[in-house]
C-alpha cells in the first residue's frame, strides 16, 4: 500500500497504463480494486499474484493483460461485478482459487478472456 505501489495505482480515478520494472511475487491480503481506465501490464516480467484476487465494480475500459495469478481461499481470482463493461483479460494464468476463477456478474457486458 502507499504510493507508488500496485493497489495504490489501481485505485487511482484517471487513466494509467501499469508496468513493472521487476519480476516479483505481489500478495494480496485483500481484493486489489482496480477503478475504469486501466491497463496493468505484466510483459517483460514475470508478476504473480497470489491471496485474494482483483476486483472489478462498475468499472469500464480495463486491460489486465501478461499476470499469474495463483492459491486464493475462499476467493475469486478475478470478479467483474455490476454494471462493468469493456475488460479485456490476455495472456494471464490463473489456477487454485477455491472460490472461481473469472466471476463476471449482474449486467456486465463487452469481457474478453484470451
């Protein structure tokens, strides 16, 4: 958490495209909000996520693209709630996640899974 990290990013209310400098393993002790209009950007590193996953609400023009995300209990990797629309997930593994892996819900439109 704080500036400069991946959570603080994600929550920020305008557009950024998210890389990273170095390959590294990021745990996630709760649900990572990512607001509209972001792109979180693995290429070139290699990123795993692990804990809990990412949370996508009522949000629009999203790119996750390049992550591994693994072992999250009692969580989704990865949810798309009301209202979300325009998401594109590429290039990402996801694998041990008790709950789902892609949870995409109540009138969310226009979501790719490559």
């Amino acid at each position: 958490d704080g500036l400069g990290s991946l959570r603080e990013a994600c929550r920020r209310k305008e557009p950024l495209w998210i890389v990273f400098e170095v390959s590294g393993v990021i745990h996630l002790s709760s649900y990572l909000k990512v607001s509209s209009y972001k792109t979180i950007d693995g290429r070139g590193q290699r990123i795993k996520l692990t804990g809990k996953g990412l949370q996508l609400k009522e949000c629009e023009h999203v790119i996750i693209c390049n992550l591994e995300f693994e072992g999250g209990r009692d969580a989704d990797c990865i949810q798309i709630k009301p209202k979300s629309r325009h998401i594109w997930i590429d290039r990402c593994s996801l694998r041990d996640y008790d709950d789902g892996l892609v949870d995409i819900t109540r009138a969310s439109t226009d979501i790719t899974v490559s």
